[in-house]
C-alpha cells in the first residue's frame, strides 16, 4: 500500500493509473478504522480497480463543543487494517494541505435546505464542513466512484446534491450499514460506550425497527414518532429525534405519503456519547 502525504505525491502516483483508464475508487474517512470502514473498501473495489482511502479528522465539521480534540486517532491501526484489506493508497493529508489559509478562512461549501434540517439544525455549520472537505478530497483524488456509509444518511443524501450540482464525474455508493450483535450500528464514538451502555444502545435499532413496521402497519406518523421518543427514554437514553422523512430529500412525512418512501432516523445520547442511525422504511 502507497502512502501519500502531500497532494503532490498523491497526484503523482494517480497520474500513470488514470493515464491507463483505470478506475479509482475513494472511500474518505475520519480514521479509527473499524469493519464497517473496511466493508466500504471491498464496494469500492468491486466499483473500481485501484482503491485510494483518506484519513484525516476535519476541523471545520466540529463544533465548539464537540469531539475534535478526543475523537479517536489511530494511525497506525488504520494503516495496518487498511493495508490488510487491499487498499492500494493511503492519503494522509495534512491541514495546511486542505486548508492552506486555515480553517476559519476556507472557502466553503454550502449546501441549502438539505444541510439544514436534523442534523444540520442541531449541529449548525456541520455540513457546511463536511461538504467543503469532501470537495476539496474530491479535487485532490479525482476518483471515479466514492462510497459513503448509510449510516451517515444525511450526509450521504448532502454529499449526492453537491456532486450533482457541481457537475462532479463521481458516481455515489451507498454501503449499507454494518452492525454489532446487538444490532448497535458500528461507529468509532462506539468506543466511547462503557460495556453495558454499549449493550442497552442495541435499543436504537429496535426502536427503528418498530418504527418500521408501524408505517408499514398505516398508523399516524405522528404517534409513531412519539412513541419511539418514549421507548427511547425509558430506556435511560435522551432523543434529539426520531422521525419519519420522505428518503429523497428528508422532508417531513405527509400522510399521504407512502410508507416505501419514508426512512426513520435516530438522534440520542447515552451518557455523554451522541449516537445516530436509520432504517428505510422500504427494507425487508
């Protein structure tokens, strides 16, 4: 596995592959590596022939209050799991190399109304962050084809509309969401759950599923969404959200809308660790 520093090494090593036509495929992520990341790694190898993986833990999409100080970095395990699992390049960016200006004076990247609702309107500026350092990976790798947890679903529906309105050559994966035994969806703010939260935070996904089969079973959204905020609380976790939303664009479900079109996303805390996750409605 090549390791890049500089964008100028990346560019270098990308250069003959693409001259070749090569595919490239990209999976950006914010390191701590675990299954989860190294399942979006053997998507992008079936979408592509040479597999490049970024590690870098963006600033901008934290808040003041937030994680970015102790968010998990691990880089040597990274590179020994990324390796492992057959990925052709790791690109280390460095700071000055995204943010040659600094953070606080980067251009930015705004995607509107999609980036403001759930997660955008409780983490302001989160997806203005996530949107701009895509963009600028985007620009350094140029890959063909980048894969995205769902369980980021929001940011998977962000990082679509700024592709498709910047006229980015990308194509878009969706990989699908991978679990714990207790159906916990897996994610490096996980480690931050003693043993028996981690246990009682299998929770989320039953309260998904439950959610699911409600729509399905034609109740009103509304009681739906509420008794999902109550199942989550009597189980000692505090909910930002759960709801029900159109899938396409995440506008507030309608009565009128079919329950094949809707996801159920959760936003809750357990202690002090914020968990997310989603289940479409449409899955079997």
């Amino acid at each position: 596995m090549r390791t890049c520093v500089s964008t100028t090494d990346l560019r270098a090593w990308l250069e003959p592959i693409r001259r070749e036509g090569r595919r490239i495929g990209f999976v950006p992520t914010m390191g701590n590596l675990h299954a989860g990341h190294y399942s979006l790694l053997d998507i992008a190898r079936a979408h592509a022939d040479v597999v490049v993986a970024s590690v870098f833990v963006n600033p901008t999409q934290f808040g003041p209050n937030e994680d970015f100080a102790r968010y998990p970095r691990t880089p040597e395990a990274d590179a020994a799991g990324l390796a492992a699992h057959g990925c052709d390049a790791l690109f280390l960016p460095r700071v000055e190399d995204l943010y040659p200006y600094g953070a606080s004076r980067s251009v930015k990247v705004v995607v509107p109304e999609l980036a403001d609702v759930l997660e955008g309107a409780l983490r302001p500026g989160h997806f203005d962050g996530v949107a701009t350092v895509v963009a600028k990976l985007f620009n350094f790798v140029q890959p063909h084809v980048a894969v995205f947890g769902r369980k980021d679903y929001q940011q998977l529906l962000v990082i679509r509309r700024m592709v498709r309105d910047l006229g980015y050559p990308i194509d878009i994966v969706g990989a699908p969401i991978v679990r714990e035994a207790n159906g916990l969806a897996m994610s490096s703010r996980n480690q931050y759950l003693d043993p028996a939260q981690r246990e009682r935070a299998g929770v989320i996904h039953a309260v998904l599923q439950g959610m699911r089969e409600a729509a399905r079973s034609g109740l009103p959204f509304a009681g739906i969404e509420h008794d999902a905020r109550g199942e989550l609380e009597r189980n000692g976790l505090v909910a930002d959200y759960a709801v029900l939303r159109r899938a396409e664009d995440l506008a507030a479900a309608a009565a009128t809308d079919a329950p094949e079109t809707l996801v159920a996303l959760v936003a809750a805390r357990l202690g002090t660790t914020r968990l997310i996750d989603n289940l479409s409605i449409a899955a079997p």
